[in-house]
C-alpha cells in the first residue's frame, strides 16, 4: 500500500480554506467538527493557536481523535517548513553579509531542519499505526513511542534554538525568528496533546 503523498497532507489547509456556498449537510458537518476540535483542543497548552490552525479542516469529516491527530501533526510540519524557508533565506543573506549573526542562525536552521525530519517520520507513522499492511510488522506500541518520541524532539530542537539564538542581543530579526520557531514548538506540542488522546486507546 502507498504511503500518502506528504505534498497532498501540507494541500490540505489550503483546500479545506477554499469555500463558497455551503450546502446545509455540509454546514452541519462543519459545526460537527468545529466543536470536536475545540473541545478536544482545551485538552492543550495552547488551546486558542489549537482551534485557530484547526478550524481550517472543519469542512472536512474530523470527528475522530485519529483525524485530529493527523491534521495537528500536519499542521505542525506545515508550519515547520514554512519556517525552515524562512530561517533559509534568512541565513543566506546573513552569510553574504558576512554577519555575526549568521553562525547562529545557520545552528538554527539545522535545528529547525532536525525539527522537519521528525515531524514527517511522526505523519508516517501515524499512517503506518491506522494502516498494518503498512507497518511492516511492527507492533503498536513502537509505533506510538515512535511518534512521541519524534513529536517531542522536534519541540526540543525548536526550543533549543529559541534558547540559543538572542546571543548577546536580540534584534528584530532574531526576534521574528524566535517568534516563528516558538510558534513551531507549540503547534507541535498541541499535536503531542492530540496524539496521546488518541493513542489512549490502545493502552490496556
């Protein structure tokens, strides 16, 4: 079995805040999902960025705590590329500046870039643990651990760098960074929240 296109996962904010006229089913559909999303985002730290980034999947059919799971890991990695681009073309023009910022924005990026790399092998993950032909044969707990574990470095690199960046100044630049990247460590965080809601019930 295909492993979902990690392009059409990232798609799905955009497409979900194409709308026109809606139909009443769909309305209802709507008003359904918003309120599984904010009521299961109270269960996060940060319940108000929560429902503000997940509200844009309540046209679709998330009812479930898996489908929540999915689009806060999804968003999460969304927002952690965006991010990488951003801290990219940041260093760039830092390196050709030749600044002193710029050693500690390029230990950012590759922080932020570890951050990537465990978000997309969590959104695998959670794929391979609602799909066993996928899985290869392993079990469900190593799945899950396999998420958490990932899910939780990637907040680990991202406030490592949060911590490390001001240096001995922050500036406006830096600060745009830190902000961008803080925003990275908490999406990931809420989806951490919203994972363990759904991998509770796989535990005896």
């Amino acid at each position: 079995m295909n492993r979902p296109s990690l392009s059409i996962l990232l798609l799905l904010p955009s497409i979900f805040c194409i709308s026109g006229r809606v139909e009443p089913a769909r309305l209802a559909r709507h008003s359904r999902a918003q309120a599984c999303i904010e009521s299961s985002c109270t269960k996060t730290l940060y319940p108000s960025l929560c429902i503000q980034y997940l509200s844009v999947f309540a046209n679709s059919t998330i009812e479930t705590p898996q489908q929540l799971a999915q689009a806060a890991l999804s968003v999460s990695l969304y927002k952690a590329l965006q991010t990488r681009t951003f801290v990219l073309k940041v260093a760039k023009e830092l390196k050709a500046m030749k600044s002193k910022d710029y050693q500690a924005v390029k230990d950012c990026l590759d922080q932020i870039g570890d951050s990537v790399d465990r978000l997309s092998q969590s959104v695998r993950e959670l794929y391979r643990l609602e799909h066993p032909d996928a899985a290869g044969g392993d079990g469900v707990f190593w799945l899950i651990s396999n998420v958490e574990t990932w899910v939780s470095s990637a907040m680990t690199d991202a406030r490592t760098c949060v911590d490390e960046l001001p240096g001995k100044k922050v500036n406006k630049l830096k600060a745009v960074i830190m902000a961008k990247v803080l925003n990275v460590a908490q999406t990931a965080s809420n989806a951490l929240a919203l994972f363990h809601r759904y991998a509770a019930k796989y535990k005896p």
